[in-house]
C-alpha cells in the first residue's frame, strides 16, 4: 500500500505564483535564498564565462516562472526562447514582462547579479 501522494505536474498543475513566494521571493525569512538564487546566479555566470557555452539562441525549459537564472546568460546568447510548464507559469511571467501591477518582483535576484558584476 502506497501512502504517499504523488503531484504530477503536468497533470495537476502548480500554483506559479506560490511556487515563486515560496522559493524565490525576497522576504528576510527565505531560507532557500542561497540555493534557489545565489547559486543559480553565481555558478551559471562562471560556466557560461568558461566560454564552453555560447550561441545565438538560448532555450530555456525551466519547470516554473523564475527567470533569475537567466541573468546570467543575458550576455551571452543573442536570443533567449523561454518555454514554461503551462498557462499558469506564461501568465505569470507575461505579467512581469509587461509591468503589470502585482508582478513578481525580480529586483532583489537582479540586485545580486548586479553584485556580483562588480565583483570581477
């Protein structure tokens, strides 16, 4: 007898934004700030500047509507498609794209990128 209850993502679907709130928001309590942001930011940065990764088109196929990591290839790649999970995820990122009022704000990932630029 299985007593663990699986989601299946792509079946059931996730709350975008929650997963947002969740992981990556920039509330002082976040304990997952170093692994779900920092690292992602830092160690992207220093792999794309190894110069082993580099091209016109980047496909980024990421499971949510977090685009931090992306910062990080910005300047590298000359177009960047992203693909999400589902409409949940488009619409969420579409928001931040247009500025609409209650996006999720990015600036303390984009905060951390610009920190670490000037660290080189």
């Amino acid at each position: 007898m299985d007593s663990s209850n699986y989601k299946l993502y792509h079946v059931h679907g996730c709350d975008s934004r929650q997963y947002l709130e969740n992981y990556f928001s920039d509330k002082p309590d976040m304990v997952f700030r170093d692994d779900s942001l920092i690292f992602p930011i830092e160690n992207l940065k220093k792999f794309f500047q190894l110069g082993h990764i580099r091209g016109d088109i980047l496909l980024d196929l990421s499971m949510g509507s977090f685009i931090h990591h992306l910062y990080a290839a910005c300047e590298f790649f000359k177009h960047i498609i992203v693909l999400k999970l589902n409409d949940r995820c488009i619409l969420e990122l579409k928001r931040w794209v247009d500025t609409r009022t209650g996006a999720f704000h990015w600036g303390h990932a984009a905060q951390i990128h610009a920190e670490m630029e000037g660290k080189r």
